[in-house]
C-alpha cells in the first residue's frame, strides 16, 4: 500500500510539498524524503509526533533513543518504526520536528491510502513554493539600546537589560577565592 502524504509549513505562505511512500516504510524513510524534498541536510535530530485531529501532540518517534523516557513509556525510533504501526487511515496528522532547537515544525497530513502499490524509495508528487529556512538564525546581540559606543552598557539602559533598579557597583564585587591575573603578577 502506499501512503500519499501532504507537508505544510505556518511559516511560509504557499509552501507544500506531496509525497507517496510505501507503509512499510520507516519513519526514517518518511524524515530523510521531507527533508530530501526541501533540500534540507540530514543533520539534526529531528523527531515526529503523531497528532490528533485538533493537532495536540500525541506519542513522539525519536530519532535515537536517548534513553530519557520512563519505563511505562514506550520509546519509538524512526529507524526502527514502520509508518503503518501509526497509519490508521486517511486524514492522519503528525508533525515533523525539522528545527529542534525553535521546534519548528512541517504539518503532514495523510491525503489518500492507495492500496495494491509498492514503492522503493518515496517520491515528491507535488511541491509548491519555497520551504522556510530550516534552522532559525538565533540573535544572541544586546538590544541596540542597550550599548553605547564603547559597547558597555550605560546605567540607564541596564534597567532593559538586567531589570529595573539594577546596576554595577565595583566595590560589591568580592574578589576573595579569584585569582585575577594581570600579566605576570598575581593579585
């Protein structure tokens, strides 16, 4: 049987890409097709989770077992998973975890079960648009506000930084237990 599988993504407007792949596939299978049809590298630690019909996260199929679960808990490895274990029929939701660190997410939808067909390798049947950039650039700067043109931050702006009435006095600071060096001298 083949699964006919339809990805979004609430990122990018006109993004969808359509794949057919065998139910006897992995979930790993399924992973490395989403992100072969975004052009997308196979390097991060992406997960599935199968969703409900209102889109609430259900049990999630990992990677790689990291061995963090409790021992009620049933662990599922992509590699290890076939998509018709979790496959009940048409218009079966999962989100696919291809940003771990901003758990952004592709919405997979299964469109259509068409029995009597078998695939090798899955297959794009249908792509539209562009995909969202696959790992958020995280911005790890000072507000502009918060630096001055030496780049220390200015008395009044450490109120947005660190919260209000906060600021560095020199003599609070206990140097008892640091060892501070100043070229060759020990102080």
């Amino acid at each position: 049987m083949l699964y006919k599988i339809k990805f979004i993504s609430d990122e990018v407007e006109g993004f969808l890409r359509e794949l057919q792949i065998d139910s006897e596939a992995t979930f790993l299978d399924l992973a490395k097709a989403i992100l072969d049809a975004c052009d997308f590298p196979d390097d991060q630690m992406t997960s599935f989770y199968v969703d409900n019909e209102d889109w609430e996260r259900g049990q999630q199929i990992t990677r790689e077992d990291m061995g963090g679960g409790s021992a009620d808990e049933d662990c599922y490895v992509m590699g290890d998973t076939r998509l018709s274990e979790f496959v009940e029929d048409e218009g079966q939701n999962f989100e696919f975890v291809f940003d771990p660190f901003s758990d952004r997410v592709f919405y997979l939808t299964v469109r259509e079960l068409i029995p009597g067909k078998h695939l090798e390798k899955a297959e794009v049947v249908r792509s539209a648009g562009n995909p969202p950039q696959q790992i958020a650039e995280l911005d790890f700067s000072l507000p502009a506000a918060a630096t001055t043109k030496g780049g220390a931050a200015d008395d009044d702006d450490a109120d947005d930084i660190f919260g209000e009435g906060a600021s560095f006095n020199d003599d609070e600071l206990d140097l008892e237990g640091f060892e501070i060096m100043d070229g060759s001298e020990l102080y």
